[in-house]
C-alpha cells in the first residue's frame, strides 16, 4: 500500500532546522559531486546533521555525514544540502519529496542543484559545465504520485517552465563575466546505479538527450509542485558507455574535483547578482 504524505512530518523537519537557524531562508543549494569545497566559501556556518532532524531521510551513498549548513554566500542568506538522495539507495519516489519540501517550509524561493552526468552529446565532453534547460523522464515515475498536499500545491501542475529562464539567463551571463561560457542540455533521468548499455544511449541521443543521471529529477519535479525556481547545473565527468570501454564510476569525482572551483566560482557570482 502506498504510503501516505502527510503535512505535519514535513513541518517537523523544517521547524526543527527553524529553531536552530532562526531565520527564513530564500536560497538553497543541493551539492553534488565534487562541489564540497563551495561550503569553504561559507561565513557564519551553523551545521545539522541529517540524523538529528525529525523524519529526516538518511544518506547511504558513503560513510560521510549528510548535513544542512546555513550561512551565507556572497553576502545572502543560504543553507546548503551535502548529500542528496537517490531511488538506487532504496528510497520511494514519495520518500524523495522530502528534502525539497522541508526547503520550502524553511523559506527557500529559488534552488541550485549541481550534479555530476554522462556526456551522451558528441559536443559534449568531460569537464563541461552545463545549464539544464529540460529533460526527459521516461523512467515513468513521479515524487508526487499519491495523495496530494494542498499545502503545497495543486495535483495537476505544468512543468514546461521547470528550469527558470531567468535565472538560466542570469548563470550565462555570470559565466561570460568569469570568462568563459557554459552549455545548455537536455538531461535524461535513468534510475541506476547501474550505468547506461550502449544501446540505451543510443537511444537517449535519438531522443534528445544530451547528459544522462541518476539525480536531480525528483528535486525539480518537487520543486515544481512548490512552486520553488530552480536553476541546475551538470557537470559531465564521463562520456557515456558507447563513447568509452569499461566505465567503472572512478573518473567521475576526480573530473568534478577538477572542475568544482569554476563551478564554485559561477555559483558565487549567481548568488552575488541574484535578485533578493
């Protein structure tokens, strides 16, 4: 049997973090892989381990902590996820609502994801830093299948301006400010943890795909529900299964770590320039 979402498991999760911030936030970040070093440029830091947060999800991807750490980020207010959560760890769809329901409880009107993806584009290659304009879910399965918190917002909602245009306007014309500029690509949602076949990324290409993942999806799909702006960013770290031999996931963090301080950097200047 399904089970149910309910309001007040949320609200308990985000009054908690509430109580210790305290103060409403507009801004968070969802840190993906290789993008720690952000948290370095962090002042004023207040940190909240995952465990200690009522109804909270707990990360099993590796032996480190998740945590909420709020502060702030080129002089705005900001709290920051260290770990996000995956249907590969065993999680339901439904389960996967939370994080980005407990960011709209504390406040948060704009979000940044960052994750690591597969260059499955022949014009995309390891390294590049890419803004999300769309993607492709044909995994055929929704974080807010179920019952339908009003609170929320509504059951049926259009997704077709998912990833703000504004603020993908805003990241392009930082990234030329820094010096250089980033791509824009449809990324595909696979469920994982296993990587892609060859043919399957063939597929993915004839369909559009430009990145493909095993993230990200289920924040933006909730986000949407919430009504929260989001703007997401791909590292590709890899080319996909069809492009290279043996893909064993190892080359993944060390092209993010290679690439993280520019993508620091491009954050930094969003957040510097972005609307209060």
């Amino acid at each position: 049997m399904l089970k149910k979402k309910n309001f007040d498991t949320y609200k308990k999760s985000a009054d908690y973090i509430l109580d210790k911030i305290k103060t409403k936030v507009e801004i968070a970040i969802i840190l993906g892989t290789g993008l720690e070093n952000l948290l370095d440029e962090m002042e004023d830091k207040i940190e909240i381990n995952y465990r200690d947060v009522p109804n909270f999800l707990i990360s099993t991807t590796n032996n480190s902590e998740g945590k909420f750490i709020f502060g702030k980020l080129s002089g705005k207010k900001v709290i920051c996820m260290t770990k996000r959560f995956h249907y590969y760890e065993g999680y339901d769809f439904d389960e996967l609502v939370m994080p980005v329901y407990v960011l709209k409880l504390l406040g948060v009107e704009k979000l940044i994801l960052t994750n690591a993806a597969g260059a499955v584009n022949y014009n995309f290659y390891p390294g590049d830093i890419c803004l999300i304009r769309d993607h492709i879910n044909f995994a055929g399965v929704s974080p807010t299948r179920g019952n339908n918190l009003a609170e929320f917002g509504e059951r049926f909602y259009p997704i077709d301006k998912l990833y703000d245009e504004k603020l993908r306007k805003l990241a392009k014309k930082s990234a030329i400010k820094l010096g250089f500029e980033v791509k824009e690509a449809v990324y595909f949602f696979t469920v994982g943890p296993f990587f892609e076949s060859p043919s399957e990324i063939r597929a993915i290409r004839t369909l559009g795909g430009d990145l493909v993942g095993m993230s990200t999806i289920t924040e933006t799909l909730t986000a949407g529900h919430c009504g929260i702006k989001v703007l997401a960013f791909s590292v590709a770290t890899n080319y996909s299964s069809d492009r290279i031999e043996n893909m064993d996931g190892t080359e993944v963090e060390d092209v993010a770590r290679e690439v993280s301080p520019k993508l620091k950097n491009l954050i930094l200047k969003i957040i510097e320039e972005i609307d209060d």
